[in-house]
C-alpha cells in the first residue's frame, strides 16, 4: 500500500504466531500484521496485537501528542523571524489555526530547549510560563520529583497565591482609565502580537516587570 504524507508508522514488535501474508494479497495486509498506522483519520490496527505492544503504542502516541505542541510553537518562532513576510500563508496552507499557534509559541519562548522537561507535559510548562524563571524551575521541579497532574501543579499556584494574599481570596480592581497617544497604543499592540499573548495579559505583565526592577524584589505572579 502507498502510504500518503499524513501516514505516521507506530513501531510494535512482530506479532508472535502472526500468519504470514498470503501470496498475491493485498499489501495493506502485510503492512498491518507488521505496524499500527496513524493516518489522518485514525489509527489502523493490525490483525493481531498484544496488550503489552497496544500499551506500548499508547505511550507512544501519547509522547507524539505532546511534543507537537513544542514542536509547532518552534515551528511558528522560526517561520516569523525567517519568513516574515510569508509565515502566515504558510500557516492557512498548512490548515493551521494560527492563534493556537500563538498560544504554542508563546509557551515555547519562555523554555528554550535546554530548559524544557522531557518527564513533564507541554501543559505543565503552560501552567508557570507567566512566573519569573526562579519560580518555573521552583515548580517544575517540584512537579517532576511529587509527580503533580497539571491539575495539582495549578491548585498548588493558586494556594500559594493565596497565601501570599495572607490567605484572603485575591480581589480585582479596574484599573484607571489613561489616554495615551494611539502610536504608543499601535506599538504596545504590536509588542504583545510579537510576543503571542494577548494584549490585556502583555499589559499586565509588562507592568509587574516594571514594577519588579523599580522595587528590587520579585511582583506577585
């Protein structure tokens, strides 16, 4: 069988006692009874597979799942710095959504690859990009040594904001409403698109660094 582009091959072992393919038939049979194919609509499966080597097939898929986030938030940082003129074609070509990508990119900024954990998902980098690099470290080591879900790496956040509020629950405020000049505005707008986050949240962290080097001590992520 000619496999398209799309194909992906899962290694597994050669089924033990598989029957061989019958002489003259179809291709496709051959090449199941050797691997599992992840088309683009699916996975097939072959005739015969043992729970040890569908498990195995699991973590495999699963490592594939999570590495493409990191690998397409790089893909996007290198396309807007070398293409910049032609990136986005490149992205509706491609059939991507690009603020998904943004999303991606902006995670993947934050961790250039010798600071990335291979025991950790792309979600649990997600979870501390906005904190400082001493706090990331702080909570993905503690993440991969307790071996937190995502779920208790953002609860143990949250308690910990908590208690930096002395235990209160945080409020809100508005903040002051200010004119300023709209080329300022343009140039804030297109900071935050470089960087792939949303302009309200690139205010806010724009301001807690500026709030951090004028006070010589970490702002409150």
């Amino acid at each position: 069988m000619n496999r398209t582009r799309a194909d992906t091959a899962v290694p597994r072992a050669a089924a033990r006692g598989a029957p061989p393919p019958r002489p003259g038939g179809p291709r496709q049979s051959r090449i199941d009874a050797d691997q599992l194919l992840m088309t683009k609509v699916g996975l097939r499966f072959p005739t015969e597979l043992s729970f040890a080597e569908w498990e195995r097939a699991g973590h495999h898929l699963s490592r594939i799942v999570d590495s493409s986030s990191w690998c397409l938030g790089d893909w996007l940082m290198y396309g807007k710095e070398h293409y910049a003129d032609r990136y986005q074609r490149a992205i509706r070509a491609a059939g991507l959504q690009y603020q998904t990508l943004r999303n991606y990119a902006w995670v993947s900024r934050q961790f250039p690859l010798n600071r990335r954990r291979a025991r950790l998902s792309f979600q649990h980098h997600a979870e501390v990009a906005s904190l400082s690099t001493e706090k990331q470290d702080m909570l993905l080591d503690q993440a991969e040594r307790l071996r937190w879900t995502t779920k208790q790496l953002r609860s143990h956040i949250q308690d910990a904001r908590s208690q930096a509020n002395g235990g209160a629950r945080e409020e809100f405020a508005l903040i002051p409403r200010i004119q300023v000049p709209s080329s300022r505005l343009v140039s804030w707008r297109r900071a935050a698109h470089q960087t792939g986050i949303e302009f309200d949240r690139w205010v806010l962290t724009a301001l807690d660094r500026a709030a951090e080097q004028a006070l010589g001590e970490p702002a409150d992520d």
